[in-house]
C-alpha cells in the first residue's frame, strides 16, 4: 500500500503543506512540526519519490564535483562543503576523481550532460580552452587557480597576489634566501603561485634564482620532504620556503626536524591551503587561508542562478577572500 | 546532428564495437586504439546518453555513500578509495554527509531508493536497528564498526582485537597507566573501541579505571588536545595514551609537546585509522591501520553481488584486515 503525504500529515495532525515542507528540506518549519512530521514519515514508511518530481521540475536532482583526489585534504574539506551548500537547494552531489590529468579531466568534462546532472562544479589541474564544450549543455562553474581562458563562470581567491603575500611574510621576517617548492609546469595553480612567488621577491628586492625552486609533481606530503631535503643540500641552503599547499609544507617540516634543524629558527616554512591539520602540527603552519566556505557556495549559488534563468548573462569571475594565517613555523 | 558510434569509428578507422567498448569504460583496448578512439570522440563531439543506458540496464548509475564528514581525513580517503572502485564497476558516486547523528542518518537512509541508487553504502554512527528499511529496496552495505543487528551485508575490521592490540602494544613497552581518549556512548565504533581498550587492559593485567578513559564528542584534533590536557592533570596522569582515532591522537601530540613533555617518553601515544597525516607528524603516530582499499573494493563488491542476481544468498559479514602501525610516538 503506497503511503500518500495526507496519512503522513493525518498522523503528525498538521497539513499536507507542512509535511511537504518537510520532505523538500524547506528551512521555515516549525521545531515541533517538524518533528512530528518525522516521527509520523518514520512511522508510516513514507517516501518521496524523488525522481518523478525531478522530472516535473526537469532537473536530474544532481550536481557534479570534480576534484584531482579526495584523500588531499584541501579537496576532501572542500567537497565536504559543496555537499553542504548543495543540499540546501535540493541537490545531492556526484564526485568525480580525476588525478589531476588532462586525459581523465577531459573524459569526465565530456562524460556529463542534461541527462546526468543539472551542473558541474570543476576543479581543472590541466584542462586546457579546447577541452571545454561548447557552452549551453549544463552549467558549468570552474574552481580554484588553474588559468583556462574560455567564458564560463569561475570562482577563485586571487593566487598571484595570495603567493606573493606568503612570500613577502617571510622577507618581512629579514629572511633572504626564500626557497619555493611545488614548481609543475602542467599544473595551471603551480604556475599562478610561481609568479607570486616571483613578484613577492620582486617586491622585497631579492633576486630569483632557478636553483631554490623545487619541482613537486603531486603535491604529497612524501614530495615536499624531499624537495625540502633537496633544497637543505645546496651549498648555500635557503633560510625560508614557500610551499604551494600544506602537505608540501608538512613534508618540509618533516624534513627539516628530521636534520635536526630548526622551524622557524634555521627555515621558516609557509604553506598554502589551511588544512585543518596545518593548526596542530609541530609546529602550527603559517599558511595561506582561502575561504573555502565563501568559495562553495558562491560556485552552487551560481549553478543555481544558471538553472533559474540567468543563462544570458556574461560568465562571472568571481574572488572570494583569503586571508595570511600566521602560526609558530614562521613567529615561532 | 547526432554523431553515431559509427562516424567516431570510421574517424578512428577501428570498428564499432572497439569505441564502444572506449565509451564503456572496457579494460580490454589496445592503448594505441584507445588513443585513436578518443582522439576520434573529441574531434566528434560524440557524447554517449548514459541515461538511456542506464534505462536499458534497469539501472540509475549510481551508488550512494552515507559519512559522517568528508573533511575527517578518514572518510575523505575512504570515499576515494570508494569512488575509484564504483567506477570500475561503472557507477558514479554520490556522497551524502550525516554528521554522524542518527536523525540526520536516518533521513538519508529513507531518501534512497530505487529511483535514486542501484545500492548504497552507509557508514553509520548512531543508526538503531529500528531505523533500517525493510530489506529488498536497493542493496544496502554497512561500513565500520558500529553494531547493528540487522540482516544486511556489512564490511568491517575486527574493531574490538584491533583496539585490544594498540593497548597491548601499550603495555608490552612496560606502561602501566594507560588511558583512552574517545568514549561517546551514542557511537557505536565508540563502544567497540572501548570494549577493545578494556579487554587489552585485562589481559595484561592491569586494573580498568573510569578516570582514565576521557568522553569525545566529535572525534577532532582540538578534542583530542583538550582531553589530553584533562588527562595529564590528574594527580596521576597517564604513561601512555590509546586514541580512538588518529585525529584525537594528533591533538593529543599537540597538547603533550605545549606542556613540555615528551612522546614517548613521558607518555606514549597510539591512533586508530592510519590517516596519510599520520606518518609525517612529529613525533611520526603509531595507529592502527586498517586496509582501506579491501574495505572499499569489498563493499563495491557485495553490491554489484546482490546486483547482479545474488539477492537471496544470507547476509554477509566481510572482515577485512588491519594492521598495527609502529612508529615513533611509541618507539622513539
């Protein structure tokens, strides 16, 4: 026997409007209704159908994320945070790992549509303009740094100016020979960091030199050890290092104790990201703090905009903030 | 104009079944025709209708996975390891975060059905057997620890001997007062966790005591600090410390280090999870790690069994294999 919403608000003694309310997650119900309303769905065994009013409404009831790798903490907060803002208007979330290749970026860009979802938020590594659709099939919102030109919405704290804030922290602290890890010229926010990195320097009046940036293929933890290990073998190792996200810098840490060297004493350390992790290493990492709430849900509001008739309107370039948190690894 | 398999083919000059079995994802393609069929599929534009497929398959696509929160490192590898292993078998993964609150779990459950998912994996924490739907909806499969005497497929390690091994792990280093840092009676890992804790006291002799196991809600890093602290205020304060998981114990590194103490010296420390962050914290976190691949891969597994026609074989309970992690915070 099919359970209609009428027994269910028959049960809980409030209307067919109220429990309705209730089953699409809308905010303005009443504590005690809504309780009521639930206990009388858990009771009767009712069940939304979920994709006969997606059809209604013409909408799969989906949104896509796009992400490199989950287990990167950055990604892993950030999902997290797009599922929240997701849900508040009615969308469950479909994630989509791509390592970071342009191949596995370019299959999964091709692979979603009108009949999968109802938009896609994209985190691009390696994306390039002609791997992009034509516009028009979903709405598309692209996150974070990576520098593609084609006119679709996109949402990003500014990069250059967030490495180049890092940078000038540490030449504030008098340090001089400031190293940079994480250089991968296939990864677009690899090379926006490495030109704030640059202009940081630039700005303190300290030349560049070739030999203090390391390369980082994946930014793991494992890598920024051994890039900070390479870096403290020169014969004039440096006394500070920018890493362009915190497990970078982790692995740093790591490896600068592990010489028996000091954070911020010997080398003062600046990661990028503000992983939760970051505030309770030892020492706490000084990091670069993108808002990544304010990012999540400007990407899902301009989804949503997208959806609800704003089609026409020029794609949007929008900054959330940032902000320089600074903690024992460079004020010790 | 709609371009066919048959235009992608005679571009690629391969026949039609070869880019179909490109399209769906088939292992078994030369890698140089696999080259040529997506060179072909973008220079086409060709886009498969998943949907239509997934209609003649009597399928969604989809697989639903219920966590706590995808910003716990834990479950942001997990679902990883878990979006990897669907896409193998052809599903994308949607992610729903509870919390870890039963009512917040028990909608979720009660929103899934089969027009939704082909199957589901729920991970739950506060769940009660009186939540669960009737079986026979869609392939239901429970990840972790938390007991529920219900008749569905359930994948897991042997939380209580896994508990019991970090404690005699403990002990067999010659500490005496060992305490716990996790006790939350509405979670059942919780309850699991301390039953392992008690009986690795027991069988190395040595004597339970209620001021030694410290309450935690949430199961965060700054939790973990502030038990710490508690614990190391008493007139006779722990040697050595079990954390029911790696992030409790990461701030439970912080909090001994911010007075002064030393680990392992003063008090050892032990994890649960073996997150990624765990083997570059200082000192390196001993943990007990449980084998997250084998978890996922047999998850993913159990539900393309009840899938693909295994519906009436009994309920299956899957351990799979953890191990303990010896490093530094208790070896030195």
């Amino acid at each position: 026997m099919t359970v209609t919403l009428k027994d269910v608000a028959t049960l809980a003694g409030v209307s067919v409007k109220t429990v309705s309310n209730v089953v699409n997650g809308y905010a303005f119900v009443k504590p005690e209704n809504r309780r009521r309303v639930e206990e009388a769905l858990a009771a009767t065994g009712y069940r939304p159908n979920v994709g006969a009013r997606n059809l209604r409404r013409g909408r799969t009831g989906f949104l896509a994320l796009m992400v490199p790798e989950l287990s990167i903490p950055y990604f892993g907060e950030l999902a997290g945070l797009v599922i929240t803002a997701a849900q508040k208007r009615g969308w469950s979330v479909l994630i989509e790992q791509t390592q970071g290749t342009r191949s596995r970026e370019r299959e999964t860009l091709f692979s979603l549509g009108p009949h999968l979802v109802d938009g896609a938020l994209v985190h691009p590594e390696a994306l390039e303009a002609a791997d992009f659709p034509s516009p028009g099939e979903i709405p598309l919102v692209m996150l974070g740094e990576h520098a593609v030109d084609v006119p679709i919405d996109h949402v990003a704290i500014d990069n250059v100016l967030a490495a180049q804030t890092a940078v000038s922290h540490l030449a504030s602290l008098g340090r001089t020979r400031i190293a940079a890890i994480g250089r991968n010229p296939a990864r677009g926010t690899s090379s926006q960091r490495l030109a704030g990195y640059r202009s940081g320097l630039s700005a303190a009046g300290l030349s560049y030199s070739d030999e203090l940036v390391a390369p980082a293929e994946k930014w793991h933890r494992s890598v920024g050890a051994a890039a900070m290990r390479s870096l403290l073998a020169l014969p004039s190792p440096p006394d500070a290092v920018f890493c362009f996200n915190d497990l970078l810098a982790i692995g740093a840490l790591r490896a600068v104790a592990e010489l028996g060297l000091r954070v911020p004493e010997d080398v003062a350390i600046v990661g990028f990201d503000n992983n939760e992790e970051s505030a309770f290493s030892l020492p706490s990492l000084t990091t670069i703090a993108p808002d990544k709430m304010a990012l999540a849900e400007a990407a899902i509001d301009l989804v949503h905009r997208r959806i609800t008739g704003e089609k026409t309107l020029p794609a949007q370039d929008i900054q959330t903030p940032f902000a320089l948190e600074i903690r024992e690894s460079t004020r010790g």
